[in-house]
C-alpha cells in the first residue's frame, strides 16, 4: 500500500503570495474531489491560516502557524529568506512518515500526481525542471557561481567538481522521509555556502547537489508548472477573485481553467525577444492584455 501523502507550502508576508496559493489550489481542484485526496494532506505553512477562510476551500487543507518569530529564527544568522524553506521541510518531516511533494506558491498543477506519488513512494526524487550545468554558464549568475565554486574558498565534491553539476529549479520538490537527512546535508551546505556567496540560488544549488548526489533526479514539469518569473500572473489573479468574488469554490476551480499561465510566458517570451533596440534600452516591461471576465465567463 502506498504511503501517506502530503503537499506543502509556504505561504506568509505579501498578499500576492497568498493569491497565488489560492490559484495553486484551484488547480489541484481541477484535478480531483476531496474524495478522491483521502490519502493526502495539504499542509500550509503560514502567518494567516484565517486568509484562507474566504475561499470555502473543501481539500483537506491543515496549517501550521508560523509566527515573525520563527520565521526570523528559520532565517538563521545567515538571515537568509529561502532557507525557511528547508527548515519548514525539516519541521514538518520531523513527526511523519510518508512522500511528501513541497511547492512554491507560484506554482499550478497540471496533470494527476499518480506517477508522481508512485516514484517518490519508490525513492524517486522530484525537482521541477532542470536549468542547465553551471560551468556552461548559461546566465549572467551561472557565470558568477562557476567562478565562485573553482575557486579555493568554496566547498569542494571528492566525487565530481560542483561545476559540473545540473542546477534544477527547487520551485518543486519531491522526495520520501527517508531522504530526511537530504534535507539536513542542503542546510548545512546553505549555511556554509551563502555568507560567502550571497545569491538566491544557494539554496536552490544545495538542493540540486543532494539530490543529484543520491540518484537520477526527476522532472516535475510535466505535471507542474512553476511560473517564477511570472510576477505579472499576481494582478491577474487578484482581478479574477475580485471579479468572481462570493462564488462556491466548484465555480471558482472551473472558471480558474481561464487563468491560462503557460500562454503567459509564453507571450512574456516572446515579448523579450522581439523587443527593438530602443524597448531593451528602456527596459520596457511586458503586462497581459486586462482580462475581460465577463465576457470570457460566457465562453465556458
């Protein structure tokens, strides 16, 4: 039989957080009846668990309250924001035995987890996407993290050079708590690593060697998609709420299917690289066409 299985988030501090919490869940509603969650729980990690209150959301939702104190002290004296993160995973795997599927907020289910569940039940490992070998240097903060990891203040692998290493999107994680101590070797790599190389993506790394470490890494992307540079998908959320405002939470999840991210990035995409000569010197910012709720209401 398989193991239990949870779904976790951190959601507190901006209201556009919890915005696209809200449009997270309406995905997964998508997908399935509550009935058919028996076997799962939803654990959110947050400083408002009333916010969510409003939405009559019927999923086997449970909180953990988590108060400026604690969030202050999971940044640790690195004070750094994306280490809660990996506390949160050791807080929560502490008590419980299972597969558990951690998700940023900015995040919307796709397709049913079953394949999923039954590689993480197995001692699979999910991560949403891979993003490339550093010492490819894909990016501008690619270029400035293989040059940090050959020189002789950063950590080095006896295996292979880190360098080497696939950085994978850690917007999505997956894993069984067996690999609990994963979680532990990505925290001590985090503290380590960030007072001498302040990026955001330390975290994200120390995710990425622990996991490739232990075995062949998985996509999540198939079924999940984590839209990170998709800010713009916030006021679009905030719009439909509004708009929609006092529906049941079935109206909500079916007139959600109109919230459409994969075709925002795209247009995004497409946006940045068509842009002329004086649009790049201006920095000119892409936004969606405003939605009209109303008359996309009456094409469903």
């Amino acid at each position: 039989m398989q193991q239990p299985s949870y779904i976790v988030f951190q959601c507190y501090g901006y209201e556009a957080v919890f915005l696209e919490c809200a449009f997270s869940l309406m995905s997964l509603s998508g997908l399935y009846t509550p009935a058919e969650l028996s076997n799962t729980e939803i654990w959110i990690y947050t400083d408002k668990p009333e916010w969510f209150d409003k939405l009559n959301c019927p999923l086997p939702i449970y909180f953990r309250k988590m108060d400026a104190a604690l969030i202050k002290q999971w940044r640790g004296k690195i004070d750094f924001v994306h280490r809660v993160k990996i506390e949160l995973l050791l807080d929560f795997t502490q008590s419980r035995t299972g597969n558990v599927l951690y998700a940023d907020t900015d995040m919307v289910f796709l397709h049913p987890l079953g394949d999923v569940w039954s590689g993480i039940d197995k001692g699979e490992l999910y991560m949403h996407i891979q993003e490339g070998k550093i010492s490819e240097r894909g990016n501008p903060i690619f270029k400035k993290l293989d040059n940090y990891l050959r020189t002789g203040a950063a950590i080095q692998n006896k295996q292979s050079p880190l360098y080497d290493m696939d950085m994978w999107n850690a917007g999505v994680l997956g894993f069984n708590t067996q690999h609990r101590h994963l979680l532990t070797q990505a925290l001590a790599y985090t503290d380590s690593e960030y007072p001498r190389f302040p990026k955001h993506i330390v975290e994200q790394f120390a995710f990425s060697i622990q996991f490739q470490t232990t075995g062949n890494v998985k996509a999540a992307m198939p079924y999940m998609l984590h839209y990170w540079n998709m800010k713009e998908m916030r006021p679009v959320i905030s719009s439909f709420l509004e708009h929609f405002k006092g529906r049941s939470w079935n109206e909500l999840t079916r007139y959600s299917r109109l919230i459409q991210p994969y075709l925002l990035v795209t247009e995004k995409n497409m946006f940045i690289q068509n842009r002329s000569l004086s649009e790049k010197v201006l920095n000119k910012k892409w936004q969606p066409a405003p939605y009209n709720w109303l008359q996309l209401e009456k094409q469903m």
